[in-house]
C-alpha cells in the first residue's frame, strides 16, 4: 500500500512536472479538446434548464393523459417539449420585437436629455464661479456629442465582433460555426430530455463503480440539490416576472398612461 502510494506521487509529479515545462502546449491540447467538448457541454445546460418547464407540463397539465392512455404516456413528454421549446421562443420574440425597440427609444431619448442639460449646467457654473477663470476654461471644454457617443458605445460592443469579421468569409464561416455549433447543441439537449430516466441510471451505475458508495451519495446529493435550489430559483423568477408585469400594467392603466408593446 505504501509503495503504491509513492508510485502514484512520483507519476502525479511527472506529469505535474511535464505540463510546467510545456505549458502552452498544454493550454492548446486543453483549448481543442474544449473546442470538441463545448457543443455537448452547452447542449447539457440547454437540457438542464429546458427540463424545469419541461417537467412541470409533463406532470401537472399532461399528468392525467399519461395515465388515461398508453398514446398519451408516449407523446406527453413530445408535446411538453414542443410547449416548452414555443414559450421560450415567444419569450424571444417578445424581447425583440417589444423590449429592444423601447429601450433604443429610452436610450435616444436619455442622450437628447444630456446633450440639453449640459449646456444648462454649463451655465449655471458660470453664475457661480464667474470669477474662478480655471473652472471658467474646463466649462468651455465641457461639450457633450450624443454622436460621437453612440459611435464610441457602438465601436466599444463591436471591436470583438469586428476583428472576429474582417472578411466576408470569415463572417460567413462564423454564422456557420455557430448554427452547427447550435443544432449539435440542441439535438444533444433533446436527447438527454427525451433519455433523462435511462441516463439517470447509467451515470449513477457509474459513479457507483468507481467511487466509494459514501462519496457516490454525496455527489449525488450535491447534484439533487443544485437541481432543486435553480428549479425553485427559475419558477421563483418567473412567478415574480409575471407578478411585476401585472402590477405595472395594472397602474399605467388606471394612472392612464401610455404602454408600448
């Protein structure tokens, strides 16, 4: 037992040592595995955040059709998917074309109002320290250009996009990447959704075999719970979304305001 444990150390410190000397080799081998790893990594969490809403339609609304029929025990957990794939596409949809547009308009509207309360400001340091003439030179240099910000906030959010895209084939080859990317994602999402009870078991088969039963319970434990503490967070937040949503909808109507949608 001893002399296993100082040949697994001399190994662990061969290794440990090799990667030192050749780190950045390392660093590349690790970015291409990730590079292979990333697709089924992202799907993973697709599937683990797709399974909350997934799982409340399959037992709470389609719970009765399950047990009625075998047709309906089959197709339940297909149609709380397709549901569940249409609310969150709605939800998209309502961002896009609701959200984003009024917040272009808020944030317009925000740069008109500094472009015209500079100049106010401007003057009212000058009522106040007329005689000061160093304050008097910096609230001359003082001047506010809502196009050179927008420029300036658009330049800011672009520069990664932009050198990532100098050519059109490389933008071409990135949209590519990225809808492969996505579909191998998605597809690999719907897999574990559609095989969660058969892979349940597998893993737990596996982690039995080669850890120790108390370690295996802990993990597994640690895992139930992080389930349970993000699907009691997401409904949470839901449950106040639409809870905000009715109450400012309530008082702009009855102060009689004007809504945009």
């Amino acid at each position: 037992m001893f002399y296993e444990k100082i040949r697994e150390l001399i190994v662990f410190t061969a290794f440990l040592v090799v990667a030192l000397w050749k780190f950045d080799v390392v660093i590349e081998v690790l970015k291409s595995i990730w590079k292979i790893v990333f697709p089924f990594a992202l799907g993973g969490a697709i599937a683990f955040v797709i399974n909350v809403p997934m799982s409340f339609l399959e037992k709470k609304m389609l719970g009765k059709i399950k047990e009625n029929n075998k047709i309906g025990k089959k197709a339940a957990r297909p149609i709380s998917l397709l549901l569940t794939i249409i609310l969150a596409a709605g939800v998209m949809v309502l961002v896009m074309f609701g959200v984003i547009p009024q917040l272009t308009q808020t944030m317009g509207n925000l740069m008109t109002s500094i472009s015209d309360f500079i100049p106010q400001m401007q003057n009212w340091i000058r009522e106040f320290s007329h005689d000061n003439q160093d304050i008097m030179k910096l609230v001359d240099q003082l001047q506010f250009q809502p196009d050179q910000a927008i420029k300036w906030g658009i330049s800011l959010l672009g520069n990664g996009a932009g050198n990532m895209m100098n050519t059109t084939m490389s933008a071409v080859g990135s949209i590519a990447s990225g809808l492969a990317t996505f579909f191998i994602s998605f597809s690999f999402a719907c897999y574990i959704l559609f095989q969660k009870e058969k892979l349940h078991l597998q893993v737990r088969k596996v982690i039995f075999a080669f850890i120790p039963k108390q370690k295996a319970d802990a993990i597994l434990n640690i895992c139930s719970l992080t389930y349970r503490t993000f699907a009691n967070f997401l409904a949470g937040q839901c449950l106040e979304a639409v809870i905000l949503g009715m109450m400012f909808v309530i008082t702009l109507s009855i102060l009689k305001c004007h809504m945009h949608f």
